[in-house]
C-alpha cells in the first residue's frame, strides 16, 4: 500500500518540481528534458516547493486575520487630572 501511495505522490509532485526546475534554470532546456528526468528527484523538488508556498500563503493570510489585540483594563490611564 505504501509503495502505490509513494508512486501516486511522487508522480503528482513531479510535474510540479520539473516546471520549478525548468523557470530556476530559466528555461535553457526544454521542459520534457526536465521530466523525462529523474522523477524522484522532481518529485522531492515538487514537494518542497508545495510546502513553502502553502507555508507563505498560511502565514500572509494569518497575519491579516489575526483580530487586534485586546487592552487589559488595569493598564487603561484613568485619572482625570486637569490642569
């Protein structure tokens, strides 16, 4: 079972990591040179890249939905002093 999901992910991922590849090598080599590659190693590539980008994306998202922060009523500057 582990070997059909590893074929499975590795295959998916290594589309992915091949076109990653192929715009850092900033196209010198056509993108069929790229996949008829290793797979595994389009596949290791396709898989880090997936995981910073949904990283970066999570963490932009999180920061612009994070409610504001609450001020605790005992730090609230209560006198009403006059001058």
């Amino acid at each position: 079972m582990d070997f059909i999901f590893e074929t499975i992910l590795y295959s998916l991922f290594s589309f992915v990591g091949a076109f990653f590849r192929w715009i850092f090598f900033l196209c010198k080599k056509p993108y069929s040179y790229y996949i008829n590659q290793d797979s595994y190693t389009n596949g290791v590539f396709g898989m880090i890249i997936t995981v910073l980008l949904i990283m970066g994306v999570y963490h932009s998202v999180k920061e612009k939905t994070t409610p504001p922060q609450i001020q605790h009523i005992s730090t609230i500057d209560t006198s009403l002093s006059k001058k």
